[in-house]
C-alpha cells in the first residue's frame, strides 16, 4: 500500500469527486459571462480539466472497457496535461 502511494501520489477518487462536484457548478454558472473574460480560452480548458476528472472518476470496472478509455485519454495528451503524468493512467488502470 505504501510503495503504491509512492510511486502514485494522486492519493484517491475521492480527490476528483470534491473537485468535479466543486467546479462543475462554477462553471455553469460562468459560461454566462464566458465573452466578458479577458481570455475566454481559459473557461475550455477548464472544461477539459472537468472532462478528464470526470472521465477519470467514472472509469467502467471492466478492464477492456477501462483500458479503451484510459488509451484514449492517453492518446489525447489528457493524463499529461491535466493529471501531471502518464503514471495516472497505469493507476488508473489497475485501481
């Protein structure tokens, strides 16, 4: 248990499930005033970032069906840019 938090510092699901649940509202309520931001490409990828948790949070217990996912999430740049690493996506896959 503790060689897999070491090598996996994203601690548990939990993590991505306050967050989803946090920002998921505030960003409903911003896409009104998505054209008075100074740089309205930083409300997208905001929503990427909730995409991936959710993507993420929601993984199928099926491992093929996990895998595909986890694929192309990896194949998108998403565990790199939004997760900091590859690495999240092995431990998503055997979580």
């Amino acid at each position: 248990m503790k060689l897999r938090l070491g090598i996996f510092p994203d601690k548990n699901r939990r993590r991505y499930k306050r967050n989803i649940e946090r920002m998921d509202p505030l960003l409903k309520r911003m896409i009104d005033y998505r054209k008075y931001l100074r740089e309205p490409q930083m409300y997208d990828a905001l929503i990427h970032q909730l995409e991936h948790w959710k993507t993420r949070y929601n993984l199928p217990r099926n491992p093929w069906k996990r895998w595909c996912i986890i694929k192309r999430e990896l194949a998108a740049g998403h565990y790199r840019k939004y997760s900091k690493s590859g690495r999240m996506a092995l431990k998503n896959f055997f979580d």
